[in-house]
C-alpha cells in the first residue's frame, strides 16, 4: 500500500504509542491483586497489542516501546494508585484518539481501533474500587482544614512574634493539637454515618494528611530567617498543596479542576489575609516585640 511519508509516520507513532500501553497494563495487572479489576487490565493490555499488530500492516516493522513512559505510569500507580494512573494515561489517550481520527483515511479498521479506546474508558471507569479513594473525603477534609486553619494562624504568628524559631514552634505545637482533634472528629463523625468506610482508618488519613499539611507549612520557618521570605513562602507552599492535591482529585474523580483550585485557592488566601491584619492589630495593640 502507497502511504504518504508524514502518514506513514504518524501511523509509527500510533504503533509505539499502543505497544507502550500494552506493556503498562501488563504490568499494572500484574500489581493489583482484585481478579476483576485484573482481569479488565489484561483485556484492555491485550487489545493495545492487536491495534499495535493492525498499524504494523501499514509499517511492515517492529516498533521498541518508550521504557520511558511505562516506566513513569508505572511509578506514578504505585505512589498515587491505579486509579490516578490509569485515568491520568486515559486523558493522553484521549488526544491520541483525535490522532486516530485523522488517520482514518486510511483503512476503515481506523475506526475500530477507535471504539476499542472509547470502550476501554468506559471498562476503565467503572473498573477500580481502590482503598485510598473511599478515603479521599477524609484526606480533604484534613487538608482543606489544615490549609485553611494553619495558613492563616502561621499569617498571623509571623506578624505578632516575627520570630521564624517562635513561630515555627508555635505553628508545630497549634498543628499537631488541631490534628489529632481533626482525627478524633473525624472518627466520631464516619463511626454515625452509614458507610463502609472504617472509622480509624477514615481519622488516620485525616490526620496524616493535616499533619503532612503542617509540616510542610512550617519549614520554611525552619530553614530561613528572614520573617517575610518565610511568609511568602508560606503562600507559596500553601498554592502548590492546593494546585497538586486539586489536580490528583480531578483526575481520580473525574472533577473540574479550576472550580475546585480556584475555590480552595481562595478560601485559603482569603483567611491569611485576613489573619495578616489580625496579627498586625494584636502586635500594635498588646505591643508584642520579641
């Protein structure tokens, strides 16, 4: 068959990209230990090898998978879960079905392939049933109210005692109190209501997450000594907890990620800066200089 040089290599393109995915649903099967949720993977791994079989008609050669890739979803299952994962290498194959697309001038099988991707979003929506995902409202919970408590109490601290050593200690002691009373709630809290999430379990993941939230926050005070680089920095740390903990849920939970960035973003800015002038006041008021 006469293909077109720049057709012919971006069918290249198309055969490596479905070899690659092949082997990272391999081995992500190879991770999870639920037989359904296995069972989907190796269905959808073998798939991607019959479409990379279909684009090797046009190329008439064998092409190497990006090690590269496989190796990065891979890394990032095992950190953030399958779930995260996978929906994360869904969206870049979401592109790569707009590429298909275009491709299907040359054989009808195109379209096929087409469905196949469609289906496995589908499988791959209803497929997991991870742990750490039954537990997301409680991970927001600790981190929302730990940005939110803390970013504006450290505001505060930073402009009544502007001392990093005092404030670091300060913030660390108001941190650890706040999160051990966010994980007691949230115990008391999941233990009423009717689900099928553990209590301790839902209190520990509150509590982690408030306390990650915590230090975080405070190590700028830690390593610097300049009260105010300390301060932007705690702005600084509080948008990026904001920026990558919005993006993880909006690609596990299928979320609009800048409603829920801007949101918590706000939220989050609005109390320190209203804790910046409370500082103020109590520092000019009570005439605290240490």
């Amino acid at each position: 068959m006469n293909i077109d040089e720049k057709i012919k290599k971006a069918i290249s393109k198309a055969q490596k990209n479905e070899i690659t995915e092949n082997l990272i649903y391999k081995k992500l099967a190879g991770l999870v230990k639920d037989k359904k949720n296995q069972e989907v993977l190796v269905k959808i791994s073998q798939d991607e090898l019959s479409h990379y079989e279909f684009w090797k008609r046009f190329t008439g050669q064998e092409v190497l998978p990006d090690r590269l890739k496989v190796f990065f979803y891979v890394f990032v299952s095992r950190i953030f879960g399958l779930t995260f994962g996978v929906k994360l290498m869904e969206k870049a194959e979401d592109m790569a079905q707009d590429h298909y697309a275009a491709l299907s001038q040359v054989d009808s099988g195109v379209n096929k392939v087409i469905e196949d991707e469609e289906r496995h979003e589908q499988s791959l929506l209803g497929l997991l049933d991870e742990e750490r995902l039954k537990y997301v409202s409680s991970m927001v919970l600790g981190l929302n109210d730990a940005l939110v408590e803390l970013t504006g109490a450290l505001v505060g601290f930073t402009l009544a005692l502007q001392n990093t050593r005092l404030v670091a200690i300060v913030g660390l002691i108001t941190g650890i109190a706040a999160s051990m009373s966010m994980a007691a709630s949230e115990y008391l809290s999941t233990k009423q209501e009717e689900t099928d999430k553990n209590p301790l379990k839902a209190s520990i993941y509150t509590g982690f997450a408030y306390i990650l939230t915590v230090l975080f926050l405070i190590a700028p005070y830690l390593i610097f000594s300049n009260i105010f680089l300390c301060l932007g920095f705690v702005i600084f740390n509080a948008l990026l907890i904001v920026l990558l903990f919005t993006f993880y849920i909006s690609v596990a939970k299928d979320l609009s990620f800048k409603k829920r960035f801007l949101e918590m973003a706000g939220i989050s800015l609005s109390i320190a800066a209203v804790n910046f002038f409370i500082g103020l006041i109590i520092r000019k008021v009570f005439g605290v200089e240490i």
